[in-house]
C-alpha cells in the first residue's frame, strides 16, 4: 500500500477515511458550526454557543470549545497566538507586512481547513500562490498530523520556490521537517504574529469560497469520493474561474503568464534576443496553462 501510494503521489493517511469516533449529534453540530464561522470568523466558542442555543441546541461553551479545537477553528481576534505551536518548535517572523506582492511565486501561503462528510469529516490543506490565488497543491487527511502537510509542500515545490512561505503557528507548520524542507530550497519563513485575519487572508478566502461552491453542497460518502470530487473542483477553480480582483482573469492565467513574461525579461535583459528561445519559452508558458 505504501508504495502504491508512492506511485500514485496520494497521501496514505487521505486514501481511505476511518471513523472518528464522532457521535452524529456531534457530526451535525460540527457542520453548523462550520458553516457559522464561515460568516462570522470573528465568534469564539462563547457566541458559536449562544447562537447555536437560539437555533434549539442544546449545547454549552465548554461543549463547543471541544468541538471548534478538534475542527482547528479559532476566532479571529488580537491575541498572542492564533494557535499553539510544540513548545520546542521555532517560531518564525511575520514577514508580509507592509509587503507589495507583485508576481508569482513572490510568496505562497497555506492553511488547514475542516471539511464535513455525510459520516464524518477530513481535514484539507492547501498551498497557494499569494499574488495569482493558484492553489499549487493540496491533501486531504483524517488526522492533524503534519505528513500529508509536507507532502502538499514537496508537491508544490516541483512546480517552483517562493521567495517567501507564510503561515500560521499551528504545529504541522512549525514541525523540523516542513520547515526544514523550506530552509532546503532557500525559501524564507514567514508566520502570522497576532491573530490578525489580514496575515492569511487570501487563503481564507478561498476556504469560503471552496466551501460555498463545493463542500455545503455536497455529502461525500467517504474519502475517496471528497478527494474526487474537490480535485474537480480545484481544476476549475484554477483554470476556469474568473476571479474580479484578477482582472476577470483565473489563477492560471494569472500565474503562469506573469511567469512567462518575468522569465522573458530575464532573457532579453542577459542579452540573449534569440527570437527561437523567446518563443520557446511563450510555449512552454501555455503548456503549462493547460495543465
């Protein structure tokens, strides 16, 4: 099974799900509470509880709390840690602010979202391209741990490096072996500082958006089917929808052409005018837009 996972570049912990011992009561608890901080972000466990209580829930704060930490949600507030690292990890600077992102691959970020199934749940993470919102790679799992995390991450680096990789402080990215992968490639780390939304924000953007367009839509009988169905739905989300703040452009377009034509500037700026080479490259360039 390990190899044919090799082969298959899947992660192992996604391929099949496994119940998580989750009571249905909870489940369903689980998925409304999901869909209300999709709203409303900013509520902690106090107001999830208060407004969960005014749909005919009977639920308490302590009763929700346990369920927002095995989900990984936190409300969004100005506090000293949006999550709580391994006390020996290292904790790295919050690098973006007051940074003009103006290319690809100038910096990525990712993040790990919940996501509902008809009999449980699985946790997605993605990584993303900050300046075109092109989602690189992602991986669902049915734990927390950081090897389907660094498995996205060693996907994403075959198709480039960042300048810049930013993320939370939750401990799949606060682990040696994601950040040690970083440091391999030269790429410098970047971690929010305060809880504030704006640090990773684009990427909680596309949480909502994957979620309203996909996930509430559906009931994914298991992994397998989730893994199929939110794959189609990157591939379109890449490659077919337009995004208002691109221009009207999709995340592909965006990506790959600036690439192209940073890469053609590079070219003509080494002196090499070479109209065979420059054309090779716009090739290679719309190769990789169809992918």
């Amino acid at each position: 099974m390990v190899r044919q996972c090799q082969l298959l570049d899947i992660s192992r912990s996604g391929l099949y799900y496994h119940p998580a011992g989750i009571s249905g009561e909870d489940l369903n608890l689980m998925k409304l509470i999901d869909k209300q901080y999709m709203a409303t972000p900013f509520y902690g466990a106090r107001k999830i509880a208060v407004w969960l209580k005014s749909e005919r829930h009977s639920v308490n704060r302590k009763h929700v709390r346990r369920l927002m930490q095995l989900m990984g949600l936190r409300a969004i507030s100005r506090r000293p840690r949006t999550s709580k690292p391994a006390p020996d990890n290292k904790i790295y600077p919050y690098l973006l602010k007051g940074l003009k992102i103006t290319r690809p691959n100038q910096a990525w970020c990712a993040d790990v979202t919940y996501i509902p199934m008809a009999h449980g749940f699985l946790y997605l993470v993605v990584i993303m391209d900050w300046y075109s919102r092109y989602v690189l790679a992602w991986r669902l799992s049915n734990t927390m741990d950081a090897d389907f995390c660094v498995e996205a991450l060693e996907e994403a680096l075959r198709k480039g490096r960042p300048e810049i990789f930013n993320t939370d402080q939750g401990t799949q990215f606060t682990g040696k072996t994601f950040t040690g992968l970083l440091e391999q490639h030269g790429v410098n780390i970047s971690m929010d500082g305060k809880g504030s939304y704006n640090d990773n924000l684009f990427i909680e953007r596309l949480w909502r958006t994957v979620k309203y367009e996909e996930v509430y839509l559906k009931a994914y009988g298991d992994g397998r089917e989730a893994r199929a169905a939110i794959g189609d739905y990157f591939r379109f989300y890449n490659t077919q929808r337009p995004h208002q703040a691109l221009g009207y452009r999709t995340p592909a377009e965006e990506y790959f052409s600036n690439r192209v034509a940073i890469i053609e500037d590079a070219v003509i700026e080494s002196g090499v005018r070479d109209i065979h080479t420059i054309n090779h490259v716009r090739m290679s360039g719309r190769y990789l837009n169809s992918e």
